[in-house]
C-alpha cells in the first residue's frame, strides 16, 4: 500500500473512533438539553467547518483528539442569561457523569459493531474436515480420523472448522457427543477435550483441544532401505505428487494408495518432487525437482515407506544436536525410552527437559543407535516485562509441512456473529484491562507503551492485510481508548466522573480553586504520559537495534 493510502488509514482509524467517542457526548448532551458549541475534531485552530443549528462541527489542525465543546463548562467563564439552565456544570451530577461516561462507551459499542461486520460479512471459511488428528489426543482416543467431516457437536451443526473452538474451548473435561460424515455415512463419537494452558502474554487461559488441525500433513514421506520404493529411487523427504496420474493431497491419502497398489499387483507410477522445498524447519525453499518412479510389486515384499513426520529435516550447526551427531535423515524412535509418534512429542520434551540430560533412540541407514544430549541454556529478555528469561535450544527439526485446508460457503448467522460479536469485545477489553493494571503495578515495562508512531506502524499495518483485520485492529484502539478515557484523572472523562461523584456526595460543587488544581495536576500527567510515549516511539523505532 502506498505512502497517502497509509495516511488516509490512520486518518479513518483514528478519525472514525474519535468521531465515535465525541458523538457519544454529543449525543448525550443533546438529550439533557445541554448547550453543545462545538464538535471539533483535533485541537487548535479551525481548518474547515460549518454551523448548523446552534452548534459549529469542525476540523482542526491538530490531530491528537477531539473535543465538544458545551456552554458553561467553564466556571471561570459566565454563562448567557438565554442559555440558562442549559449550561454543563448547572447539571445535576449524575447527568454530568451520564455525559462524561458516554464517550468512553461508545468506545465500547463500536467493537461491538466492527466484529459483528466483520463475523457476519463472512460467506467462506475453512470447511469443518479433519486434516490431522494428533496421536495420544482425545479424537484421536476416539476415533477420529484424517478426512473426517464433522457434521454436529452436542446436536448443534457444524458449518466451519472455527466452530469447534465455541464447543471445545469451555468443555475440558466434558465428555462432547460428535457426529462425523465418515464415507458418505454418519458416525458418532464421545469425545472428552483435556485442560491446556494457552500461552498468553497477558493471562494465560486454560481451554479444552481435543486435537485436530483443519490441515492435512503434506505427503512427505520417510523411506527404509531395502524396502521396494527405495529400490525404484524413491528417497526420504521426496514429496508424493501424483500416484498413477492422481493428485495426492495428504500423507494419509499417499499411504492409503500406495498400499492399494502394492495390493494389486500391478506396477505402477509415482509423481515425487524432490529438494529441501518439502522438507519441515525454517530453511530457505529452492525450487523443487520432480521425479519419476514406476514401482513393480513383489510378492512378500514390503513397500518401506512411511510419513517423514519422526525424521530429522535439519540440524543447526553449533547448536546441542548437532554437536551430538544428530544429522538430517536420522529417523527418531523413542526419547527417555517413551516411543515417539509425532514431532510435537519431541517439542514438549523440549520444554519439560529444559537443560536436563535426555536420550534419543534412532535409526540411521537401516541401523538403531543412541545419543544422549542436553539443550544449551540462553539468556535473553522478555520485551514485555523487561526481565531476563531463560530459553534453550536443541537445534533439530522435523514434522510435517502442512497443506492448505479446503474452503468451504457459510450461510449468513447474524445471531452467531452477534454472541462471537460480544464474546469477542468482553474477551478484548477484558485482556486490555488486565494489561494496564500490569503497566500501573509494573509488571508490564512502561516502555510498552505507545505513542503516535505506534499508531501509525499499527494502522498500516492492518490495513494492509484487508479490511477485516483492520476493522479488528480499530475495535482493539477503540477499546484501549474507552478504557483509557475512563482512568480517574482529572481532564479524562473519568475524571469528570469521579467529580461529579464527589459533588454528589457532598451534595454542593467543588470550589473554582479546587477544579483549577485538579485540572492542572490531570494535564501535567496527560503531557508526561505523551511525552515518555512518544519517547518509547523514538527508541523503538529509531534507536532500537
């Protein structure tokens, strides 16, 4: 996107959500019969507007906010005898404070709208077909299996894979009655989601999985020496394109077939490509070589092939692997005398381990052989909290690339897109919340903190990507903002609030003295609050690294 298109961006984030937040007071005010002199966006001198009733609407120059101006919000400035009893400070204090919190809400009421466009403005989604079924997992305990279509959960249709989380999430340890299109015929499962811990920065949740991916595991498959494929040039790491002219579109499908050829008899032909394109780890990706094999079964023999899921892809040099003499290739059998069936099994090791010892069982060119290793211990520092963490490297990895899951047409739910809509915005502002309570106790580094620049880098960012993240981009500033507006200090909303609280109490207005010391004490925390965040933008993104 270009330059004046990011521009224009964070004109509409920031525009649209300050538009939002000062029609909330202005709507307010106007419902109270209170004076409204101006709705200005930005501050300072006037670049357009127009009059119309008794209200001026403008732009100004300065866009760091806005602002609605009422007749008698001043009590240094006398109010006109025609705008008597239409003044702000002649309001009754809960008036006052119905006004001072209607910015702050419609903060709140915009995320609400924004998701549900962005949920219910959804005609295609990822089909509810199991891709992967993880071993060890519940639906895997089940039955489940790869290829699956999930058809109910709990008797509620299923029409994308997304709908799993709304019944999966809240029901660890609660058996859930599943019904699957298994061939053309509907099966049904109990299938009960274990507890997780979900890694968050912020707050951690514990969620039900039951262990399932939309996405199948690409056909990348591990061959044995000896074995018939191997003799007819197949290697490990090749990639199955096409079996006899088919297209392959899983490791699944590919051993399904290849072991109905082998049944048949009949010689038959496999599609391979080959290079480090379909290998798994985070390495560069050539252009693969395709390969052409024909097979000849032999009676008795045994094809010698199986997924690359347990097969070292790549090892990092220096790192603990490699200096163990781990290499690419070596097929992993058991860790610590556990036998292995997926490479997340070696992951989770990896974090329970940490720097303790562990043994590897595996084979290399047809032989078994061991080595013990322990990861090196790294210490860096976690961004968020400003603190020193420990992380540890093992330096191999493997698994399985995965291929991209089938689409699929979702019929129109606005009643579902209005509860993810509202689940949506608690579970944001929620975590939002959260997170400025740790800045305030410090748990949180203040250099988290974000000024304009972050804004920007933010809004253009997400606009980048499409409408629908940036619609979810301005719901999450919208929230920050309302919950911003909402802090006890005099000039914010919430300190109109609590003012008008304390007058409440005392049943008689704050004197003039003691508005003019809390005002000034409310702007000399707003401008050093702007002033170390636009320090923080500098340092991010001019100074850091």
């Amino acid at each position: 996107m270009s330059f004046p298109l990011h521009i224009v961006s964070v004109a509409v984030l920031l525009g649209g959500l300050i538009f939002f937040h000062e029609l909330g007071h202005f709507l307010v005010a106007k419902a109270f019969r209170v004076k409204v002199l101006k709705f200005s966006l930005g501050f300072g001198p006037r670049l357009l507007g127009f009059t119309w009733g008794e209200t001026e609407y403008r732009l100004s120059l300065l866009p760091l906010g806005g602002y609605v101006k009422m007749a008698g919000d001043d009590p240094s400035t006398p109010l006109d005898a025609a705008d008597k009893g239409r003044g702000f400070l002649e309001q009754r204090p809960w008036k006052r404070m119905a006004i001072a919190f209607a910015g702050p809400a419609f903060n709140l009421i915009f995320p609400l709208m924004a998701y549900f466009a962005v949920f219910a403005a959804q005609t295609e989604a990822v089909a509810p077909h199991v891709g992967q079924v993880i071993a060890g997992m519940p639906a895997a305990k089940a039955g489940l299996k790869p290829g699956d279509r999930i058809v109910s959960i709990d008797g509620e249709p299923i029409y994308a894979f997304q709908d799993l989380r709304r019944f999966v999430d809240p029901s660890a340890g609660k058996p859930l009655v599943v019904v699957v299109d298994r061939d053309g015929a509907n099966t049904t499962f109990t299938v009960t989601p274990d507890s997780y811990l979900e890694p968050d920065p912020i707050e951690p949740v514990r969620v039900g999985k039951i262990g399932v991916s939309p996405n199948p595991a690409a056909p990348v498959v591990g061959v044995s020496p000896g074995g018939l494929v191997h003799g007819a040039g197949l290697r490990t790491f090749d990639r199955i394109a096409k079996i006899d002219g088919e297209e392959v579109g899983s490791i699944d499908q590919a051993l399904a077939r290849l072991k109905s050829k082998l049944e048949a008899g009949a010689p038959f032909e496999v599609l391979a490509l080959r290079g480090d394109a379909v290998a798994a780890g985070p390495v560069d990706l050539p252009v693969p070589e395709p390969v052409k094999i024909t097979i000849q079964p032999e009676e008795g023999a045994s094809l010698g092939v199986e997924s690359a899921e347990l097969y070292v892809s790549r090892v990092a040099p220096g790192t603990p692997a490699a200096e163990a003499g781990l290499v690419r290739g070596d097929r992993l059998l058991s860790l610590d005398g556990s036998a292995l069936e997926t490479w997340q099994q070696v992951e989770a090791a990896q974090r329970e381990k940490a720097d303790k010892p562990f043994t590897l069982d595996l084979v290399r060119d047809g032989e078994t052989r061991s080595l013990t290793l322990a990861q090196a211990a790294k210490t860096e520092t976690d961004e968020l909290r400003d603190r020193p963490v420990t992380v540890y490297t093992f330096g191999a990895y493997g698994g399985l690339p995965a291929v991209a899951a089938p689409v699929v047409k979702v019929p129109f739910r606005p009643l579902l897109a209005a509860q993810m809509a509202v689940g949506s915005t608690w579970e944001v502002a929620r975590k939002i919340a959260r997170g400025m309570g740790m800045i305030v106790t410090g748990q949180i580094a203040f250099k988290n903190v974000g000024g304009p620049l972050q804004i920007y880098d933010i809004a253009t960012k997400a606009a980048d990507q499409g409408w629908e993240i940036f619609l979810h981009t301005m719901a999450m500033v919208s929230i920050n903002l309302g919950l911003v507006n909402l802090f006890p200090v005099p000039v914010l909303d919430g300190g109109h609030i609590v003012q008008a609280g304390i007058e409440a109490i005392r049943r008689k207005p704050l004197s003039m003295r003691a508005r003019e010391i809390t005002n000034a004490v409310g702007l000399a925390m707003l401008l050093t609050l702007m002033v170390f965040a636009l320090k923080n933008d500098v340092v991010r993104y001019f100074l850091a690294g």
